[in-house]
C-alpha cells in the first residue's frame, strides 16, 4: 500500500506542530508498510519521497513543469486566491486553502500520485481534501481502463474544524463552514484528531462512521531521556528559580493570548509567593508587547527537548483553537507535571489530578501552578502519571493506526481507546483436532486460564553473545525442523495456541522460518525471543514469516548490558532492533532479568520499553547465586523499582507481592512454590526433553522425550500426571519463581506458597 500526502510546504525544519505531525507521520506510514510515502506541497519544483528515514527531492518531470507555465495557469491561481479570501479566510492562511481552488494544485496531485503508485491520498488540512478527491477519482479510472487494480482512496486529516476555529476567532464562517463540508463529503474517509472535533463535524451533518478519531502522537524517547543540561544557564536563569515552560507556534493567536495571560495574570499572581520565578517561552515569532520581566522569549529552539527537561513546570493556559494540543503530549514525554485549561487539554483523555493539573480563571491556575510548586513529591507523581499515559502515543502507534484505518479495519472509531489497549494476538484457528473434555480431565479444575496454552520451545543451543547468567552458548546443538513439525502437531492437539521460541539465539539456527511457516500453518500464535543483535541480517524473513511477536531481552543501559552480554555494542544493536521492530509495526516485548548489578537501572530500562510502545517484563535473576539481590542496596532498589512502576503500570501492581516475595530465594528462605508447569504451559529442549517450564536444566524436571514417545502421549501418562498434580499441590523447588508465582494466584485465586497445614484428603 503506497500512500501520497498532500500538505502545507513548511516542514522543514520542524518547529510548528502541524510540522511535526506530518513529517512523523509519512516516515511511521513508510516503516509500517515498507512502501515508500510522496508528500506533494507547494513547491513547484519537486515533491518529497520518505523512504525509511531518509527524504529525497524528487523532481518534477519536464511535462508537469510545462503545464503549470501554461498561460491561464498563474490567472486561475489568482483566481483561486480570490476565491479563498471571499470565503473569509485570514490572508495569512490562504496558503491552507488555496488548494481547493488551484488547478496546478490538482494537477501536482495527479502526476505524483500516478509516478508513485498511490493507493491512498491523505489531504492534512481540509483544503488539500479537493486535490486528494480528484486524484483518487481519476486513479480509480486509470487504474480500472488498465484494469490493474483497485480504486485509490482518499482522507482528510483534519487537525482543527476550521469553520469552528476561525469563528472562535471573530472570522465571519459561514463560507469557510460551506466549502469545508464539501470537500469532507468529497473524500472516502476522515481522521480527527480528537472526539471533540468528530462531534463538531457530526453535528454539522457529516456521518460519524466515516470519521475515525486517531491523535497526534509524540517521540517520547528524546523528551524522557533529556536532562536540560545548560538550558539554565544559557539564558542567566539561577539553578533554584522556579522554572514555567511554555511553547508553540507563537504568531498563532490561541498561543499569542496565552502569552498575554503569563505575562499579565499568571506571573503577578505568582511572583507574589515566588519572587524569583521565571518563565521560559519558546517559539518562533515571539509577541514581545506582551513582555513582562520575568519572561525570557528564546525563539525557535532546536534542542526543543533539553528546554522543556530543564523547567519546573509546564503551563497550557489556551482559551481557545482545536484538535490536540502536541505540546501537552512533549511536556508528558518528558515527564513534566502539568497546568492547564480545560480548552487547553482539549481532545486528550486526561485524568484531572493524575497525569495533569485542570484550572480554569486566572485565580485557579495561579493556585494550581503554586501548589505544584511547593510540592516536589506532587510534581514527581504526575510526571511519573505523564509519561506512562505519553506512551501509549508514539508515533509508531500512530501510524499503525493510519494504516490500519487506510485498509479498512476500525473505521470510524475512537482509537485514544484502542491505543491504551495492549495488543493481543489473535487466538488461531487450529485446524489440527483438539479433544477438549480429554484435556481437561488431566488439569486441575479449580483455576480460570492464566494464558492461552504455551509451548516454550528451546530449539539451540548456541548464541553469539556470552552471557555471565548463562552457558547456552557453548556445545552448538539443535533440533531439526523435520523433527519440529510432528512436536507442534502434537502440540497443537492437546490444545496448544502459543508457540514461544527461544534458544540459544534462535536466529542462529539454519531452519528458523521453516519452522515459523509450520507452526503458522498450524495455525499457532508465534513469539520469537531473541537477544536482537542478528535482526538485521533476518529482517526480510521476520516481515515476510507473519511471526506475531518478537521479544528482547535487555539488562540494563549500554555499559551494564554489554558486560553482563559479554560483547561491547550489544546494547546499540539490541535497542535499534527494538525501534525498527516497532516501526514495523510488529508487537514487541522487552524482558529484563533482575541482577545485584543492575537492578538500579530497572526503572530507566522500564522508561526505554514503554517509549518504544513495548511490553515490559521483569524478574529475580535464577541459578545464579553469584548475581543475587543480597545486598541491603539491591534489595531496596528493587522494592522502590516495583513501587515505582506499579504506580504507573496495572499489570505489574496485580504481580508485585510475588515480585517482591522472588527475593526470598536470593536470600536462602526459600520454600516451595505452586506453580501451573503441565497445565498452562509446558517446554520441549532440543534434545527433545519434555519439561514442565523453561527451568532447561532443573534437576528431576525431565518427564520424558518426544523423540521417543510422542508429545500427545506424554502429556496424558501417569507419570506426567502425577508430577503436574504434585506442582499445583505440594509445589515445586527447582528455582524458578518467574511466572509461576504471580500466575499461579491470579488463576486459581488459592496462595502460591505451599499450605502450611496438611492438605485435606478424601472421605471413607
């Protein structure tokens, strides 16, 4: 699927929101399709491809050039200009709608839309909607004389309802109302970028089923990881001052009145408390009439980032515009505590007092902004609440959104709520047949699923790097595929849906897609875990092999990971698979195994995989005493790490008691723990040895192997039976305390510590 943006021409560089937007959009469009993206803008010289992260300038070709110089061209563009101005729009924003009326505008819409193959015209703006509608119209008929294919459809993205905007304005709207409407009912589809716009729009008449809402989104990474270093000092303001921080596209009258209200309502209120606070403003065209001494104006900044790490507090005292405000997601990134308007918000899903601070009237924001003020620990809660509900908005998630909506699936609904959604792989239709009353008359009956049945398949040893934790690395051994397939035929019948791989490295091993397309064909849910530094060698195959997930595991920043990895740069090669992986669009997960050595960077690692819209997973480090968390500063770094993530993470608040209780084995008083091993999921190692768990080299865990007996028929022998029973009951000491303890509660609802007291047994 190849798409064609049609836009504004100041995009680069990137110092206005709508910029922003759509430069990061064309490149999540281009890495989640693999196609390249064409923006067609003003300039009559060339249109953009974005291709990866690169941008190339792309010339027009000698005919295009001709018939835009065709003498009426330059009176209809005049006319076009009339056109606009009549209808009411300000003279410094006809650029946006000329388009409605410009004939050389369509015809640049056309001829790059044709060169590049476009399946899909994305208008950003309504006033480049008439150019994308025409474009997809004359496709579709080139494309049916040809008879090559479908009809190319075309969207608007309307980052404000304009008619609404401008009168909020005092612009006489009635003929911007008219033309707007007309060119949304002349395109396939709309995006909105909040639910407020939709029903601005939907109780103009347009159909809300043709309006999906998608959000702006927001790179969290280099707003989380900024430290404002310098910023203070460059501009003379003292260490301790109170800081505020506000920014936006200055000029902009919404941005200019709020300005106004800083220098006139906001800092005389507070400098009455806090004499030596100061505001910083950054953007390009600086009102400077509304100066005010505590005010520095710094222009457009390039390190937009290092500003907002470097202040106190982020202010939105906006009273008026539409769509999303993209600041308010860049000051979350960066983990900043929040004041703003009601209207300032606007379009995002806040919860008022946990990731920002609501007050509308000079009075209530001046109080607000006071009370975060003197309360260090009420900032450090909301910035912690901010960056978890900025995750859920990257920029890949974003697109994946757009091109999803592009193919049809989800149109017309919100997707601020299926961003917040983790992702679930489809359960599969299993085409080999399951006896499921045979199944479960060998599992315990007290429990609810704690997962769809996983296979944990060690299918090498072997891996390129050389773990300190870890000796899989050494004595290459691996399973064939032809010995694979009967295994995830078995697995699959006794009720097996997930196939975990794992080694070793995985993608060391020669036959990996192989058996990626058996178990596909089984119709499995498939995860890959890898340690990352082989992806780009096997990139074609992960896209091509429809693997559901990839995992990856990383322990820690660069220096920490690459000593405990045993090879200097895994942590670069490890972290750049995780973003192309997730540029892709492909669910990702990030595991991170729990050590006295980095423990301490659990928390920055848990910022690192949320940035990137990965799952975070994390335990106590296994069979390794020489990396237990012993010391009274391991053991405490780990209880504030939980703490802290719990605080912003559900799914590990539901784990964290069994968290915090995994410690007891790096202490010695461990006790045996109950565990779901032989119901919920089960491994098979290379050498073919059936396991209850991942614990591959447990002392008395092997029950069998499927190279001699068949899978199916292990499940189901007495012996098997018996160690599963003795599991759920009496427990299980081998060393693993990972999944088993927090599962084990959560789907039988009984303590995963063994029972005190005897257990009962049967009457007569």
């Amino acid at each position: 699927m190849r798409t064609c943006i049609l836009t504004r021409g100041d995009l680069f560089p990137t110092h206005h929101g709508a910029a922003v937007k759509i430069v990061r959009t064309a490149h999540g469009i281009a890495a989640c399709t693999g196609q390249p993206v064409a923006v067609v803008t003003d300039n009559r010289d060339h249109w953009l491809r974005f291709d990866g992260q690169h941008v190339e300038e792309v010339p027009y070709t000698p005919q295009v050039r001709a018939a835009e110089e065709w003498p009426p061209m330059p009176r209809l563009g005049l006319w076009a200009e009339r056109m606009v101005r009549r209808l009411g729009y300000p003279a410094e924003e006809t650029f946006l709608y000329r388009p409605l009326f410009d004939p050389a505008w369509w015809l640049r819409a056309i001829a790059v839309g044709r060169a590049h193959g476009a399946d899909i015209f994305q208008a950003e703006f309504p006033g480049y909607g008439v150019p994308a509608a025409i474009a997809s119209r004359l496709g579709a008929l080139v494309r049916r004389v040809r008879q090559t294919g479908g009809r190319p459809r075309s969207v608007i993205v309307q980052h404000n309802v304009e008619w609404d905007r401008l009168a909020e304005f005092g612009h006489t709207a009635t003929g911007i109302r008219h033309a707007e409407l007309s060119a949304l009912r002349a395109v396939d589809h709309i995006i909105a970028v909040s639910a407020d716009d939709r029903r601005r729009m939907t109780a103009a008449g347009v159909p809300s089923d043709r309006i999906s809402v998608i959000p702006h989104g927001v790179d969290v990474e280099p707003f989380h990881t900024a430290s404002g270093s310098g910023i203070r000092e460059r501009y003379g303001i003292a260490p301790d001052a109170p800081l505020l921080f506000f920014h936006g596209t200055l000029h902009y009258w919404p941005n200019t009145e709020a300005v106004r209200f800083i220098a006139e309502q906001l800092l005389p209120r507070l400098q009455a408390h806090l004499p030596d606070i100061r505001a910083l403003v950054v953007g390009m065209n600086p009102p400077r009439y509304f100066s005010h001494p505590a005010i520095v104006f710094t222009g457009a900044v390039d390190d937009l980032a290092q500003h907002i790490a470097a202040a106190d507090l982020c202010v939105c005292p906006l009273d008026a515009g539409g769509g999303t405000r993209m600041k308010l997601l860049e000051y979350m990134a960066a983990g900043k505590p929040i004041v703003s308007t009601t209207k300032g918000a606007e379009g995002i899903p806040y919860t008022h007092d946990t990731n920002i601070s609501i007050a509308d009237g000079p009075v209530a924001f001046a109080e607000a902004s006071l009370t975060l003020l003197g309360s260090p620990e009420r900032r450090a809660a909301l910035g912690v609440a901010a960056i978890q509900f900025a995750q859920k908005y990257d920029w890949a998630a974003i697109a994946e959104a757009y091109v999803s909506v592009f193919r049809g699936h989800r149109q017309g609904e919100d997707w601020n709520h299926l961003l917040a959604t983790p992702h679930h792989a489809p359960t599969p239709a299993l085409p080999v047949p399951v006896d499921e009353p045979k199944i479960a008359a060998h599992l315990p009956t007290a429990r609810s699923a704690s997962k769809p049945r996983t296979m944990l398949l060690l299918i090498n040893r072997g891996c390129n790097l050389r773990c300190t934790f870890c000796d899989l690395w050494d004595r290459p051994d691996r399973m064939r595929r032809d010995q694979v397939r009967p295994i995830l035929e078995d697995a699959v019948s006794i009720g097996t849906k997930v196939l975990v791989i794992t080694g070793g490295e995985p993608f060391m091993h020669k036959e990996l897609w192989g058996v990626v397309s058996d178990a596909k064909a089984l119709g499995l849910s498939v995860n890959i875990t890898t340690n990352g530094t082989l992806l780009d060698r096997h990139w074609d195959n992960v896209l091509g092999s429809e693997v559901d997930s990839l995992s990856f595991s990383i322990d820690g920043l660069a220096p920490t990971h690459d000593h405990l990895r045993g090879r200097p740069g895994s942590f670069a090669q490890t972290l750049a698979a995780l973003k192309r992986t997730r540029s892709a669009g492909i669910p990702a997960s990030v595991y991170f195994t729990a050590t006295r050595s980095n423990v301490a960077e659990l928390l920055a690692i848990h910022a690192l995989a949320r940035s990137h819209g990965a799952r975070f997973d994390f335990w106590p480090v296994n069979d390794a005493p020489e990396l237990a968390m012993t010391t009274p500063t391991a053991r405490a770094a780990w209880r504030k790490a939980i703490d802290a993530i719990a605080a912003i993470d559900p799914e590990v608040a539901s784990k964290a008691p069994y968290l915090l209780a995994g410690t007891r084995y790096h202490e010695g008083s461990q006790v045996p723990v109950r565990c779901l091993g032989l119901v919920d999921q089960f491994g098979v190692k290379y050498s073919g040895e059936f396991l209850p768990c991942c614990v591959w080299e447990g002392e008395g865990l092997s029950l069998g192997n499927v190279f001699d007996t068949p899978l199916r028929t292990l499940w189901q022998t007495p012996a098997v039976q018996e160690f599963r029973t003795q599991m759920f009951h009496e427990g299980c000491d081998a060393g693993c305390y990972n999944h088993s303890l927090y599962e084990f509660q959560q789907s039988t609802g009984l303590d995963f510590r063994v029972p005190t007291s005897p257990r009962p047994t049967a009457a007569g």
